[in-house]
C-alpha cells in the first residue's frame, strides 16, 4: 500500500537561531538555520515576544528556497517547558498555547515551537504537532523515588531524540517500539540514559540540573553532603551555584571548555588531565548504563549511543567495552531534531498513530 504524500514543515527554535526544514514524508527536501543577532533578540522583552519576527523570517527563508508553503500538509514544531506528559505527538491547542506564552515550566526559546506552529499553520488552515518535548514523563511510581522525602525524581530528558531513535532501531529489526526493551544514552552538552521499555520510558535521570552523568558543561550527580557544605560556605549565592551545576560543571570545570573536539586534540597532545577527565565521563555514562540494565533486569535488546559525543569514535568504544556485554551497542550519531518532528507528524497524518491532546 502506497503511503499518503506530506509535505511537513518542521521548526526548532534555538537561543540565536531557528531550525527549518521541509520533508516530504521523511524524505529532507530543504534545511536551513536562520541565525538571529543579538540587535533583533534585544528588541523583544521575553521569549515570547520574539515569535513575530522569528515568524518572519522562517516565511522569507521558505520563499528564499522556492518552498510554496500552500503545499504544506503540517507545521510540526520543538515541543517547549510544558506540564509533564506521555510521549507522542500532539495537536496544538489553546491551553498548549497559553502554557508555552506564561513559561509554566520556565522561559525557553523550545518554547516558541510550538507558537510557531501555530502561526504558519492556521492561515494555511492545516494542523500544527509538537512531538515528544523535554517534560515527557513516563517514569514508573517506583522510580521517582528519590529517598529524600521532601525531593522526588524528576523526568527531564531527550526526548525527542531518545524515542526517535529507539523508534528506528525497532524498525531496522522488524519491530515495533512498544516490543523492544532499550538502554538509549543521549549524549550532548546535557547527558540522558533512559530506560525504555514497552514504548514508554519508565526511568531517566534528569538532564537538567539533576542526577546522572556529569557532561561538557552540567555536573550530574554530585555527593550530596559536600554540595550542601558549599551551599552554605558564603563564597557563592544561589544564582552561581546553579551556573556552577548547569553551565560550568563537568568538562568547562575540569579542562575550561566544554569543546570536545578541542578535548580530543588535547589529548592527542599528550594531556594527561584532558584524557582523564574524558575518559571519566565516559565511565559515567557506562556506570548510568549499566544501572539502567538492572531496571528491566537484564532482559535489554539493544543499548543505543546517539547525540553529538557518539560522533567521537574513540569516546563511543571507551564506552562500548564497559557495556557491550549487557546487550549489542546501536551507534545512531547526530541529535536529527528536525528529521524526529516530521516523522511525528508524518505517523498521524498516515494514520500509524493516534494524535494526542494536551488537557489538563
């Protein structure tokens, strides 16, 4: 049976840029990043103000590579900071809409995903997705758990990314995602290994500002008891804690960068420090991986690298031998946002998947 054609339009706003790309069906026809400057996004008061001209833009860039937009059959967009829900694609409505302009779960330019959408979308009078955004919250009761009464686990991950290439590797078995049981390591400026299992991702640690491995610039899970003395030392306030846990932890607290490619050549220089402190956040992931195999007790099919760091093949195999023994490493590079929301919007649009409404 021959599958119905679409033509989507996918969008991923960035900090100081937005992604586009057109598909047809899965297929990349067209690609672009809109880079904005520091002059435009200064003439807007918040996030949210800047979806007019990032509107703009997107609609020039299209008529700039000859994309006729009434072609269009959806506008799929990043999914933003919204209350915590399942995985999937969803329509977006209005309490999604008001949501993403109040920042329910904070200010984040993924937050105009889905607004934009909207926008292009409704003067086509075709529908806008948003699929799999970072608040997907799966995890089974058991793991939220945190053992500190007054903190519970939180679910803040890849997801995106994570369920598309889970997705694929069903696929390339002859499976469906729902029938495999996968270890999926999204490895990037934030690193994720989550647990996925019947279609749903039952355990994760928080990317954020969370648990698990520390990263080129988050810190992970640190000891707890030293955390809290440094806390309370008087030499930081609340503001530069968090930047030292979010933005200057991991490799920039290390090795002053959170560049691994300028990682790699240190090391092949002979950086012993460079080399260490490298091949312990490789240690991380493998010891997270290997945590994450006792959740499904054993019973994996498939452990999946993906993200920017599985571009580095040397940091994929010190990672590879820890964990190889537990279940056939999947190497699937790159993070491929815009290719995952089309193929959201494509599985509803031919029917393989039920959309979902955002309801609360």
């Amino acid at each position: 049976m021959q599958k119905q054609q679409n033509r989507i339009l996918a969008i991923n706003p960035k900090t100081t840029s937005t992604k586009i790309g057109v598909f047809d069906n899965d297929i990349l026809i067209m690609e672009k990043t809109i880079l904005h400057t520091a002059e435009d996004l200064g003439k807007s008061a918040d996030i949210f103000s800047q979806y007019p001209f990032r509107k703009q833009t997107i609609l020039e860039a299209l008529d700039e590579e000859g994309m006729n937009v009434s072609k269009l059959s959806a506008v799929c967009g990043r999914g933003g900071l919204l209350r915590p829900i399942e995985g999937g694609t969803y329509t977006v409505n209005e309490q999604m809409l008001e949501d993403l302009r109040q920042g329910y779960a904070g200010q984040h330019a993924s937050n105009l995903g889905g607004i934009l959408a909207s926008e292009i979308a409704d003067g086509l009078n075709i529908p806008a997705y948003i699929v799999d955004p970072v608040v997907v919250d799966e995890m089974e009761p058991i793991a939220r758990i945190s053992g500190f009464a007054s903190i519970e686990r939180k679910s803040i991950f890849h997801a995106l990314n994570q369920k598309a290439v889970a997705r694929r590797y069903a696929s390339k078995v002859g499976r469906s995602y729902e029938e495999v049981n996968l270890i999926v390591a999204h490895m990037g400026v934030g690193i994720t290994v989550g647990v996925h299992q019947g279609g749903r991702v039952i355990d994760v640690n928080n990317g954020l500002h969370g648990d698990g491995p520390f990263s080129p610039e988050r810190a992970g899970a640190v000891p707890a008891g030293d955390l809290v003395e440094l806390c309370f030392s008087g030499q930081f306030n609340r503001q530069e804690m968090m930047m030292k846990l979010v933005r200057q932890g991991g490799l920039t607290a290390y090795l002053d960068t959170n560049d691994v490619v300028k990682v790699e050549q240190r090391i092949k220089k002979g950086d012993s420090q460079a080399d260490l402190v490298y091949q312990a956040m490789a240690y991380q992931i493998a010891r997270e991986i290997g945590a994450a195999s006792a959740v499904l007790k054993g019973q994996i099919d498939a452990i999946i690298l993906t993200g920017e760091l599985a571009h580095g093949e040397s940091f994929v195999k010190a990672i590879t031998e820890r964990v190889n023994w537990i279940a056939d490493v999947d190497i699937q590079p790159g993070e491929n946002e815009l290719q995952a929301l089309a193929e959201g919007a494509v599985r509803i649009l031919n029917g393989e998947e039920r959309v979902k409404h955002y309801s609360f």
